[in-house]
C-alpha cells in the first residue's frame, strides 16, 4: 500500500496564539505532534492543514488548552471526495457563537478555493476527549460527501463516521457482495449511511438498516432520496440500537405488509464498532439464527469474544474467514467472518 491513502483525517489544534499545532497526540497525553507532511495523508488533507494553520496565524483565533478549557480552536476534520478531489472541511471550535471563528472561516473559503468541497463549524464546549460537538454551522458548499462502492450513491454528511482508506472498504463491500445471493432478504445492523447496505442493490430483493446515530441517519436519508422509485421501496430502516432493532423490524414488517421485515432475513450483516455486538443482538442472532451471517470486525478480540458465543450453541457455523489491510503501517486489520446456519 502506498503513501497517501488516507481520505479522511481528525487533526488535534493545540499551542499559541502564532504558532499553532495541528496533529496527533502523544500517546496517553494531550501533547500534540505537528505533522505539516503527513506521507499516509492524501496530499489534500496536507494543503488543507498547512491553509487552516495560515488562517488561524492570521486572524489571531486561539488554540484549545485542554487542561484550562480556554482557547478556541479545537479540531479540524478534513474529509477528501474521490470524484472532484475537493475537501470538506470542519473546524471544531470550543464555543456555542460561530462569530469568533468567521473571519477565520472566511480566510479558509478564500485560500482553498476550487479545493474546498465545502465548510463547516462545529461548535464544541464540552470538557472531554469527545472530537465533535452535536451541532454543525454551514458554512458553504454541498451538504455531503458523495461516494459510490460499485453500486448507490452514498452521502456522508460532515458529522457521520466513515472509512478514511476507501480503496480497501470497496475491496470489503466487494466481498460482501459476493456472498448476498440475488434476491436475498437483508438485514444489515450498525449500518452507518448505508456504504454496505445501498450498495448491495439492485441485487437483493430487500435491505433492512439498522442505525443509531442521527447524523448516518441523515446521510442514509440522502441516499435513499436518490434512489429510484422501486430501489426505495426495498428499503426499511430502523433507528435506534442494534439490540434493539429486532422488535422494530418485525413491528416494520407488520406496516409494510412483510416487504421490510428484518427479522426473516436470509442473510444478515453487522460492522459494529470496536466494542464488538450488542449483547442483545448475540443473544438473538445465536437463538434464531439467519441463513448467514457476514460479520465485519475491526477488532479481533471483539471477534474471537463473539464468535464463540455465537457458535457455542451449533445453530451457527465459522465458515470462512477474510483479513483486509484497511489500516496499513499499523497492527490492526479488518476481518471479514462469515457464519452459516447449522444443518439440523
């Protein structure tokens, strides 16, 4: 894997007034290390840096401290759109009022230019390790992200999670395709903007999501609303936890007349977090047990934890096992699980 496959990236901004930092803590410290020429970083996210950082110098906006709470200039998130090779730029600032950070959001439209996908402010207060604050300002530009996987669009609004090395998460969706007959009915958990769920289509007869967080659930919103008539009409998503999705799936199906109904789905995907499966969602998928199961894991602890649960009762079967260097230069690897339903 060569250098500069990371299109997206979370910058801390820390130091003075005129000498800013913007990088990476210190491991176990809030000590920031200035990366101007990071060789991992599209050559995008570089300029975006090295522009943000002249702005900041030149409108005097202050730089966080986290351990007085003062200072204004938190974070920046820089987001890099395949098709244009335009950024989207968040500036994560410690207040409420954008007008601290104006003439500074203005000098950073000014600078970037035809680079510039679009600008936000991102106004966090909080004293924590919390990254971005609830409530985004539009600053200028498209409303999302656009990313296409081999199938649907896909729209990441600013505040929505998303993979920062996109060659490798197609490669992912590619193997997750593969392995979702024609025609099957799926119910994908921890679904995010829909990256596996949209893209799977047109190729199963329905797709029930299942998410949490408000802003995926915004940016799957997008792109359902880009599909056509009879695209969407497969579509059904649950917000809410993984846990709990189960009884809305079934309560959908119910609405729906059965097109939407997750809980008989033939083939079932989870891309949890870290953390691994909800309890509860093991507990289900280990009594009622789908035809298959496509497990996405970006922890192999939380992978080994989980599958021995779910195949400890020999309703469930390992049976294939994938690793993708979606992180490289690092120990961690994202591994793809795929369980079957034990013959009776």
């Amino acid at each position: 894997m060569g250098g500069g496959f990371r299109l997206r990236a979370r910058l801390a901004i820390r130091g003075h007034v005129g000498s800013p930092k913007l990088g990476l803590f210190e491991l176990d410290s809030h000590r920031v290390v200035h990366i101007p020429n990071c060789r991992v970083h599209h050559p995008l996210i570089n300029r975006v840096a090295s522009v943000v950082r002249r702005a900041l110098v030149e409108t005097k906006l202050t730089c966080y401290s986290d351990r007085a709470h003062l200072g204004l200039a938190r974070y920046l998130q820089v987001v890099v759109e395949r098709s244009t090779e335009t950024a989207q730029v968040v500036l994560v600032v410690n207040s409420a009022d954008v007008a601290p950070a104006a003439a500074c959001l203005d000098l950073i439209v000014q600078r970037l230019g035809s680079d510039l996908h679009s600008l936000w402010f991102n106004g966090n207060c909080t004293r924590s390790n919390i990254i971005l604050g609830a409530d985004f300002v539009h600053w200028c530009g498209p409303r999302s992200v656009v990313e296409r996987f081999g199938g649907s669009a896909v729209h990441y609004p600013p505040g929505a999670f998303g993979q920062s090395n996109l060659g490798i998460a197609e490669k992912i969706i590619d193997f997750l395709r593969a392995r979702t007959p024609p025609g099957a009915s799926v119910m994908e958990y921890y679904a995010g903007v829909g990256a596996i769920g949209l893209s799977l289509l047109p190729g199963p007869a329905r797709v029930t999501m299942n998410e949490v967080s408000p802003q995926s659930l915004h940016g799957l919103e997008l792109g359902i609303a880009q599909l056509d008539a009879v695209e969407r009409e497969k579509i059904t998503v649950l917000p809410g936890e993984a846990g709990a999705a189960q009884a809305g799936a079934e309560q959908a199906g119910a609405a729906k007349a059965g097109l939407a109904d997750g809980a008989d789905a033939q083939v079932v995907i989870a891309d949890p977090p870290r953390k691994g499966l909800d309890p509860a969602l093991t507990q289900r998928l280990c009594s009622q047990p789908p035809e298959r199961f496509l497990y996405v894991s970006c922890s192999l602890d939380s992978l080994c934890r989980d599958a021995a649960q779910l195949t400890a009762g020999g309703k469930l079967r390992l049976v294939e096992l994938a690793a993708f260097n979606l992180l490289p230069y690092t120990e961690h690897v994202e591994t793809v699980a795929r369980f079957e339903r034990a013959s009776c």
